[in-house]
C-alpha cells in the first residue's frame, strides 16, 4: 500500500485544524450555512434526512487491518456502532455529531486516512477493481496508476471547483469489475501489437438522471502521458461545462452536445500546449509509486491440500462458499477470497464495528494485514493460502459473514435509500431484504447463476441500477413510494443501461415481480446462459408480458 511521507502528513494536519476552525465558526454563527455548505463538502461530510453523513476516502478500494480497527473504532465511539460501504470502495458512517466531525479526521489522519475530496464539485476517489495486483487474469497491477491519479488530482488547484462532481475508475483485468464505461473518464490499460503498456480512454459516462456509457476518445494512449491528456480532458469540461443548471453541468452532458467527435478535437487541440511538459510521466516515477505495491513474501506452495480436499467432500456448506467466494491467484498455492456483505436481513454493505475488527484480526492472520473494498461492497482477502481456507472458512461461519452469495441474486448493491438519504424518493433497504427473504435457499440461487440486482432510491442513481442486470428505482408517486424496474444493464465490458418495463409496483410487489421475471429467465434460457444473454437474446417483451399479465 502507498505510505504516507512528511509533506503528505503535514498537509493532512493543516487541513484538519483549517477545517476544525471553519466547523467552530460555524457552529458560533460565524459562518453562514451557504458559506460553510462548500468546505464541509470538501471534507467528505453531508447533512442527511436525520443526521449529517461522513464518506471517508478508501484510496482505489485498498485498506489495512490497522486502518479498518480504526474504523471500527470511529463506529463505536463516534456513531452507532456500524457503517457503511459505498460503491466508490469509500465507507459512510451515517450518524456522526457535526461538532465531533474534526475529531474523527483527527483519528482517521493517524492510520493515514482523510475525507477530503469524497463529496463536492471536484474529483473523488479514483476507483479499481477489487482484484489488482493479484488476479492471473490480470494485464497490469492497476494500482500504481491509480495512486499516480490521486496524488495528481489530490488538492489539484484547477479543478477544485469543477461544474459538477468527477468520477475516475481504472480498469486492468480482463473482467471490468469496476463499472468503468459509466464514469466521466474510465480508463481501460491495454498493450500495443509490441507489447508496450498504455489505456484506452473514454470519457462522458455516467448515471444519475442522464445515464450514458462513456465513449472512446483515444483507443491508445501512452502511458507517460497519463496526465496531461487527464488534464488536457478536465481543462476542456472546466471551460466548457455547464454551471447554470447542476441537472446539466456533468461531462457526458457536455459529450453529448458537442457530439465526442467535437470533444475529442478539442482535447486533442488543448493537449498540444501540455503533452511534453512537466506532467509527463518518467519511469523513475512510475517506478516510485509501482514501489509501494510490490508483492508480499509468499510461501512455496502446491495448488492442492489434502484437508480442503476432505472439507469439500463433507461439508456442502463450505462446497458453497469456496464455489462462491473464492477465485484463483496468481501465486500457486494462495486464492482471493470476497467476504460477501449480503447476509439476508442485513443491509447490503454494511458492517459493525465488531465485525470489522474480527476482519480486521483475519487479514492479519491469513492475508498479509491487507483487504480491499469492492464496488459491490463486498470486502476481498487477496492472499490466502489455499491450506488456510477451512480455517478461515470456520471462522467466518461463526460471525455469519461466510455468506455464499457472491456473483448471485442476493449479492445486490444498494444505497442507503430513504432511512438516511434526504434526496431519496423510497426507501431502498427494505427492498433488498424482501428479495433477500424471498430468495434465501443457496440451491435456488445457483440455479438462476449469475446476475447482478442493483436498487437506488432515487434518480441520482447512487446504487447504480441504471447498469443492473435487474434494476430497482424508488419514485415518489403523489407520496408515496413506489418502484420502476428495468431490465438489461450490465456494467462489465459490454456495458448496458436497463430499460423501464413499465409502470411502477408498490413495495410489497417488488419479490413477486423479481419472481416472475426469473420464471420467464428460467423458462427461456438455453444452455444455463446468464441472465443478460437471455434478455439480449429474447429481447423485454416476454419478460413484460409475465410480469404484467392478470390473474385468470
């Protein structure tokens, strides 16, 4: 992991007391809440339906055991014992006192943590997939570049006050476990025909109101110029993006109407005065940052274990969860194991104190200290022997967290909804318990296979169910809460927004219309194909004809 030098410390430091002071003037009526609205944004902290909200940055998803103790610690003593992990691999705790707020950032700053540039009109944490650095099916470690993009965009005096908010993700498996065709820049990392490492750029994806799939803008580019074409992009949107109507500021707004033809022209015009210049990336600097995540000192090991090879044999249950939950590494005799956060009865993505610090001691035990976060808000053990499963596997039975749920219907994203959000229409949660409830058999769900549930309760789209194979929207209709489906979306390399089946279903429907659109799946597959290409090859009329068929 990147390790925090003096300059990065001191600067963390004056920002904490520079926002200790603003918070202090605030609250003596100082400050105005117009004033104080843009630094408390800067600072990660919102103010909800019934509390304020602090997103805590989880640099492209990568966290320690010291660092998630703290957290649990800050969850105990600051809130109500839990929190929340968010689809940008970041973590919300959803109940802090706003006049406490600096001393949370002062607990954070000790395990080199900080909230800074998690909300407000600038770039936020740049995400990853949760694998990098670990999967055999990887083309480059993904994290360097991020932790290249962070430091670059950190404080970065040109776009502190973008239009509107900026979302980075960066892509370096085969699989695109990162959502990175919907983000204002996804970035793809690609050799050339001679094998030199660069990125396949897009730019002007998004969600929210308006959902795009982002589109090519440079199918390669270097990578020494990593920066200055980000910036060259980011100049053009700061220029030229819209400030007087918020529903209309993002990049993909701009995209789309000046066509990306237009909007590639003149990024490649502003480049021209920046592509040689100070933000041209070195190898000694691409060799500093890639310093920080060189591999731990594995063991030598075989791929095989006499002890997981019986537990297989005598426990289905564990036949599960290592089906489920546990993939392939790129070291012989290790695996990646996902700690799905998805327990039914649970809301998706959280966790409490206690079961982050019991995390936290088996990161230590079996994974080198290190997890990751998950854009599906899952957490992920990336180095655990293969010898150390059924231990691992015991323990995490005991605290209900060997959920074997992941990839499956039950391993949905969710917002917080209307129980805490005051944008929300409906409340998200308890729909992802009742299809939670519905759906709770292991055999019933390896049936369906694969397919991905995503639930936001509102426009703004933060569960992201615009890319849900199925997808939940809560709307308010004169009042009251109720739920638009859309089926279709897919988030991976073959990117898709879902589309409306029709009218909205009140909340005690939503099981039963999730029911009878799987019974339609499971009528017209064939050859066990997953959901998506069931829908891509029949098309929606079926699925709406069953769900919206009457009763003989």
């Amino acid at each position: 992991m990147y390790r925090y030098d003096q300059y990065d410390r001191q600067m963390l430091q004056d920002r904490i007391a520079q926002f200790r002071d603003q918070t202090r003037r605030f609250l003596a009526g100082e400050l105005e809440n117009a004033q104080f609205l843009p630094l408390r944004l800067q600072n990660g902290l919102y103010v909800q339906r019934l509390a304020p909200m602090l997103r805590v940055a989880i640099p492209y998803g990568c966290l320690s055991s010291v660092q998630l103790r703290k957290l649990a610690h800050i969850a105990r003593h600051y809130d109500k014992g839990y929190a929340h992990f968010s689809t940008r691999q970041n973590i919300q705790f959803n109940w802090p006192k706003l006049p406490e707020v600096p001393d949370i950032l002062a607990e954070l700053a000790e395990v080199e943590m900080h909230a800074i540039q998690t909300s407000g009109n600038c770039i936020r944490n740049t995400t990853t997939d949760q694998f990098a650095g670990v999967s055999p099916h990887e083309i480059e470690d993904s994290r360097p570049w991020c932790e290249i993009i962070r430091q670059w965009s950190t404080f970065h005096p040109e776009f502190a006050h973008l239009p509107r908010k900026f979302k980075i993700a960066v892509c370096g498996t085969e699989t695109d476990q990162a959502a990175t065709q919907v983000h204002d820049i996804g970035l793809y990392i690609v050799r050339n025909f001679t094998g030199d490492v660069g990125f396949q750029v897009l730019v002007g994806g998004g969600l929210g109101r308006t959902p795009v799939i982002g589109q090519v803008i440079n199918e390669f580019l270097p990578w020494q110029h990593l920066l200055s074409y980000l910036d060259a992009i980011l100049r053009i949107y700061n220029q030229e993006g819209r400030r007087d109507n918020k529903y209309k500021a993002r990049i993909k707004i701009l995209v789309k109407e000046l066509g990306v033809d237009v909007f590639r022209n003149k990024v490649e015009a502003e480049w021209q005065y920046t592509k040689d210049g100070p933000n041209t990336l070195t190898e000694n600097e691409f060799k500093r940052c890639k310093a920080f995540f060189t591999d731990p000192v594995y063991d030598t090991l075989v791929n095989d274990d006499a002890a997981v090879s019986a537990k297989l044999n005598s426990d289905i249950r564990f036949n599960n969860w290592m089906e489920r939950n546990v993939r392939d590494h790129k070291q012989i005799g290790y695996r990646i194991v996902t700690l799905c956060l998805k327990a039914t009865g649970a809301a998706p993505g959280d966790l409490d104190a206690e079961q982050m610090e019991f995390v936290a001691d088996l990161a230590d035990r079996y994974s080198f200290g290190e997890l990751r976060v998950t854009h599906e808000q899952n957490l992920v053990l990336t180095d655990v022997k293969l010898l150390d499963l059924p231990a691992l596997y015991d323990a995490l039975q005991r605290e209900h967290l060997a959920t074997p749920y992941t990839g499956l219907l039950s391993d949905m994203i969710s917002c917080p909804g209307g129980d805490f959000c005051s944008l929300a229409n409906a409340k998200s949660i308890p729909i992802a318990e009742a299809i939670q409830r519905r759906f709770d058999n292991f055999e019933l769900q390896q049936q369906i296979g694969e397919i991905t549930l995503n639930i936001s309760g509102c426009m703004n789209a933060c569960g992201h169910h615009h890319v849900g194979n199925i997808g939940v929207l809560g709307v308010d209709k004169k009042g009251e809460e109720f739920y638009q489906v859309t089926l279709g979306g897919s988030s991976d390399r073959q990117a898709a927004l879902g589309k409306v089946i029709g009218p909205s279903f009140a909340q005690e429907e939503m099981p039963d219309v999730v029911d009878k659109v799987l019974q339609v799946y499971l009528a017209r597959r064939q050859n066990n194909e997953r959901f998506i290409d069931t829908y891509n090859r029949i098309g929606i009329e079926p699925f709406q004809e069953h769900v919206y068929a009457k009763a003989d």
